[in-house]
C-alpha cells in the first residue's frame, strides 16, 4: 500500500531527525517533504493506471489508426452504436460530452514524444488545461509529421477533470503526444508519470 510507504518514510524521516538532533527549522522541511509525498505517491500511482483518459482516448480513436476491430464489427465510438456504448461504461461519461469537447478540434499537425514537466494546472467547467514545459524528446511516434521539441518548450494539454485533483505543479510526465492546429495536445500513450523529486 503506497499510502503505508509513505507513513513508513515519515517514520524514518523522524528517526534520522532524532538521531541528529535537528532544529525545529529542520522539521518543517522533513514534514513539507513528507507531506508532499503522502499526497504525490498515490496520485502517480492513480495517473499511471488511468492516463490518457476518455478525452485522450476519444482523441486519439478519432484521428489515429487504432485498431478497433473484434471480429468483423467495428467498435471505435466514432463509428459504432456499440463501441459508444462501450467506451462509455469505460471510461463513465456520456458520448455527448465527449462530442461536445471535441467539436472543434481538427487533424493533427504533428507529433512528438518526450518528457515534460507541469508547471501550470488550470480547472475549467468541462476539463482540465494542464500546462507543461519540455524536460527531453524521445522519438515521435509517427503517423504525423515530427516536431521538433526543444528543452523548455510549452505543451498544453487537456485532460478529464477526474484528473484535474491529482496532477499538480513538478509532475514530470513521459508519453506520446499529437498537436492539433489549436496548439492543444493530446496523449496517445503514458510512459510514466512521477513527482519531479522522484528518481
């Protein structure tokens, strides 16, 4: 249990804090870090398991060559009855919301890979607007013309707003990206997600 792990770490941080006779100044930074890592560890474990989310699925079903095929029925939620059906019992939320979220978008421009770090979270009424700035690239994925990403370059992403409550300022985040015209991303697969302290 990551939540234990994390108790666990306090425990230890005290220990140390005792055996070396910190100040009380000290303390403050031991259960800032600690506290901090109560909070991030469970939700990167979370964001591992549930990224890219139904906006970033959508997306990417919608302009990517994702098989979708069982059998001899198609069952990408653009084109099928059933596959709307399914992705919503997936990812619990309506059909509608995810046409409405997407209404505007257009193809792809590029596309790109790389690990980026969040230093802005933004909560709006329908999703999330995370900003992110280039840490490294990777090798793109494909499919879309590269682009060419520099260390300290923007990404802006849309997310779900389950997501919104646990991404936070210093996640830094691994995984394949495509730019639509707007400039908005979105995440076709997540390599890793860790708080920016995390090996």
């Amino acid at each position: 249990d990551l939540r234990r792990a994390a108790t666990v770490m306090l425990r230890l941080a005290v220990a140390i804090a005792k055996t070396f006779e910190l100040e009380a100044e000290d303390w403050k930074d031991v259960n800032r870090a600690c506290g901090n890592a109560i909070r991030a560890v469970p939700a990167c474990y979370r964001l591992q398991r549930e990224l890219p989310g139904a906006l970033n699925d959508a997306r990417a079903l919608r302009h990517l060559p994702v098989p979708t095929y069982d059998g001899t029925e198609d069952l990408n939620p653009w084109k099928s009855e059933v596959g709307r059906e399914l992705f919503e019992k997936a990812h619990n939320i309506e059909w509608e919301t995810i046409e409405a979220l997407t209404a505007n978008d257009s193809k792809p421009v590029s596309c790109f890979s790389g690990t980026f770090e969040v230093f802005d979270v933004v909560h709006l009424d329908s999703f999330v607007c995370v900003h992110l700035k280039a840490i490294s690239a990777g090798e793109s994925p494909g499919g879309f013309p590269t682009k060419n990403v520099q260390e300290g370059d923007p990404l802006v992403w849309e997310v779900d707003l389950s997501f919104g409550s646990m991404l936070d300022k210093g996640y830094v985040i691994e995984a394949d990206w495509y730019q639509l015209e707007s400039q908005v991303c979105f995440m076709s697969s997540l390599t890793a997600v860790a708080p920016s302290w995390a090996p």
